[in-house]
C-alpha cells in the first residue's frame, strides 16, 4: 500500500513540474522542420502595408560580443551567439514587406558570377555572331543597414528553490542570460544616420527534479528520480530581438516620414505607431531585471484606517478604531521624513475604554525606493493625548510621550497612487496608558493598518511627455 502511495506522490510531482515539457520528451529520431516562428514574427508579418518597398543593403550583421560559450571543464572555441545574424535579418526585412534587400554580404561572389556570364556570352557571339543583350545593371541600396549583436550576458540573475521530507524532496534552478542588438539606417546618398534601435531579449534555462529515497518496509527501498532541464534557444532570442528591431525601424520611419506606408493603410499605421510609443515610454521607465522605475522623490499625502490594539495591565484587549492621516517628504531617493496624525481607540473587555488623538514624527528608510513593491521601516517618536479622562488617578496624566517602530508594504497602482500595509509597534514611557500602575513593565499598543498613498507633483513619464511637447 505505502508503495502504492509513493507512486502516486511521485507521479503527481511530475505532473505539475512542467506538463509541456515532462510529457514530450524524444524518444525517436525527428524529421526536418520549418524553422519556428518567435512571438515578433507575427508582428512582423502584420505591419501595414508600403506604397513603395525601400531598397536596402546589408552587408553584414556581425557578432561583436566576443563571447565564447560557458564551459564547466575549460575553454571552448563555441561562440555563444549564432554567426548567421545577417542572414536572419534578411529574412526579417523579406518577411515585414517594407523593404527590398540586395546582395551584399557575398557580393564578391555576385560578382564572379556575372564576369563568368560576360565572358561565356563573348565567345558565344564571336562563334555565333548574334548581338546577345547586355547584363542589367546591379540594383543600388538607398540605404545600407548596419549594427550588430553588442552584448550576451550570462547569469545575470540565477536562483533555486527545494525542499526535502524525510527522502522526499524536489528543487528548480533557474538562470537568464540577456543578448542585445543595435539596428541603424544609413543613408548611402549623405551618410547620415536616419534611424538606430536598440533592443535587448532575455534567454531563460530552468531546471527542476524532483526524487524519492525512502525505506517502504523492512529491506525494501524504493528510489525514484525524475525532472527535465529546458533551456530557451540562443538563435530564436536573437531572431526575436532582430524581428523586433526591424518592425521598431519600420515604425519609427514612418513616424519621422523616412517611408510612406500605403494611402488605405494610414490609419492602421497610426495605431501601431500610438501602441509602439506607448511600449517606448513604458521602457523608458524599465530598468533591468525588467523593474518598472517609479520616481518617488517629492513628497506624499497618505489616508489609512485599521485597529490599534493595547499590551497593558489588563486582560481581554479588544481591537479598536484607528485613522491616521500623515505626509511624506523625501530627503534622499531611500530616506524619508514622516509627520503623522493618529485617532485611535485603546479598549480591554470590560475594565478600560479610551479614545486617542496623536502626532508622530518619523524617519522612514525605502529598501526599493523606485519599485512598483517595496518594503519600508519606520522610526521615531510622538506624543498622544487622552480624549476621556476626567477621571483619571491622582498624579496621572492624559498626555504620553512615545518611541515608535514600524514596518510597511507599499504596491504602486499608478505612477502617482499606491497602496499600502503597516504594522507599527508603539513604547510608552510609563505605565499609565491604561489608568493602572501595575508591575514593572510599560504599557504599549500596536497599530495595523491599510491605506493609499498619494504622491504629489508630476511624475517622471509626466515630465518626459512634457519636454517632448
């Protein structure tokens, strides 16, 4: 039966590792295939349409990374990216329908090839005399195409995760790499540049197992192992980078009127140049890790509501109330000041109600100061103010001094909103919080609460669209 079971478990583990990958595994030879298509092929292939193709050349799209594949047991003579970049721009310029390319990476070849044809047509018309038609002249470019593969980074993040019970267990390993392209027009009348694009694709490998060794009955042993490694294709990320570089070039010229699409295609252009400039502006505030940068600097209005909750000489707190209103000044792009306003209820199950107004002042540290998420830590002090006590004790007072410590989380809606979560626990500096001096230990209350954050000012994206206006 506990065989049984462990077979189960792990059948269920491979199950949900990877369905597309655990489940397709070779087990024959395969034919040959038509090349895959990447996810801007079809992009590509979709663009509107020109009034008339440009002529263009590319001689060579070269490998300028200098890098070698990565070996575990020395060096290797295996470049890392593929050396035929020029031959996939080609067929990204063929498949976009924009452009009409000329032989130029081979063109000693070319050529050859034509000198071979005069010469043989020479002797055939002084054997024949026939008058056979001269070669058509070569086709010029308008416009060369230059650039390259710059850049191939490994590792650039890696990481894992596993676990294991009692000899069951599995891990995942994951690691991305980055390749990155430059695309320019050039034109072959002035030699100015008309146009470079700039594009980066990440290149993802994973890993996962999972295993099992476990004793099942006295000397039975059973151990099983199973997992897959899957590693994106080097070639099908250069070939999506270069596709996009191609429909950026495209869309950019027709932006700055390098090219004219056809008159019945107009608007079908003016809406993917209105989606591209909206992924442009998107980028301009990605950086890598593809981490959105959202500029906090300024300051910030803040609304929160949530509970308070007293630690003090009674039992049976009861969770009460609480609104805080507080702004926000930066000082630094991770240090900030806080000024807080707080009305909260204090309450302990039939022996202690009071309601509190209060003013804090905090040093706030932003461990991701320009992410969509981050964490925050919080100190400093305040000073809150009894709103009910009439009856206070002999010698007590209705005003308490306080330190201060929180921790908060913060999630950007937009570029101006965020929402957010804090804890923040709360030390008096006597033992009167609750109108009862008892032992040796101060009162302290803790405050949870939720709320939205609203930044002032124009953000970063607002400022660019500003200047670009």
């Amino acid at each position: 039966m506990k065989f049984f079971q462990y077979s189960i478990l792990m059948g269920v583990v491979a199950l949900f590792c990877s369905c597309g990958s655990y489940f397709n595994q070779p087990v024959d030879y395969q034919d040959a295939r038509i090349g895959e298509s990447t996810n801007a092929t079809s992009a590509l292939k979709n663009l509107p349409l020109p009034e008339e193709p440009v002529v263009v050349g590319v001689y060579n799209f070269r490998d300028l990374t200098g890098q070698y594949k990565p070996s575990e047991i020395g060096s290797t003579f295996s470049t890392a990216v593929t050396q035929g970049a020029t031959s996939i721009l080609i067929k990204a310029l063929e498949d976009s329908k924009w452009f009409t390319t000329i032989e130029r990476e081979n063109v000693g070849n070319l050529l050859n090839e034509r000198n071979i044809i005069r010469s043989t047509r020479q002797e055939y018309r002084a054997n024949s005399n026939t008058n056979e038609p001269q070669l058509p002249p070569l086709l010029y470019a308008g416009i060369i195409l230059e650039g390259g593969i710059v850049s191939y980074d490994t590792n650039i993040i890696t990481g894992g995760l596993g676990a294991r019970y009692f000899g069951v267990g599995g891990s995942t390993q994951y690691r991305q790499d980055r390749v990155t392209i430059y695309l320019r027009a050039v034109s072959t009348s002035s030699g100015r540049i008309l146009k470079n694009v700039y594009i980066s694709k990440t290149i993802l490998s994973q890993a996962l197992d999972a295993s099992l060794f476990k004793y099942v009955s006295f000397q039975r042993l059973m151990e099983a192992e199973t997992g897959f490694t899957r590693n994106e294709p080097v070639q099908l990320a250069v070939t999506e980078a270069i596709e996009k570089g191609v429909e950026a070039l495209v869309l950019e010229g027709i932006q700055d009127d390098l090219w004219t699409p056809r008159e019945d295609q107009k608007p079908f252009a003016e809406k993917l140049i209105a989606s591209y400039n909206a992924e442009k502006e998107d980028a301009s505030v990605n950086r890598l890790y593809n981490r959105k940068f959202i500029d906090k600097s300024g300051s910030s209005f803040g609304v929160n509501v949530g509970t308070s909750l007293i630690s003090g000489d009674y039992s049976k707190a009861k969770a009460g109330g609480m609104l805080r209103l507080d702004y926000t000044k930066n000082i630094l792009p991770s240090l900030s000041v806080n000024l807080a306003g707080n009305a909260f209820e204090l309450e302990n199950e039939g022996a202690f109600s009071e309601k509190f107004v209060g003013l804090d002042v905090n040093g706030q540290y932003n461990v991701l100061p320009n992410d969509t998420f981050g964490p925050y830590l919080s100190a400093g002090g305040g000073v809150i103010y009894g709103l009910e006590s009439d009856g206070l004790p002999e010698g007590m007072s209705s005003t308490h001094f306080k330190l201060q410590y929180g921790l908060g989380l913060e999630y950007m809606l937009t570029d101006r909103l965020g929402i957010r979560g804090f804890a923040e626990h709360n030390i008096m500096f006597n033992d009167e919080l609750d109108q009862l001096v008892h032992g040796k230990r101060n009162d302290h209350y803790f405050n949870f609460s939720v709320g939205l954050n609203f930044y002032l000012g124009k953000s970063k994206r607002e400022r660019n669209n500003n200047l670009n206006n």
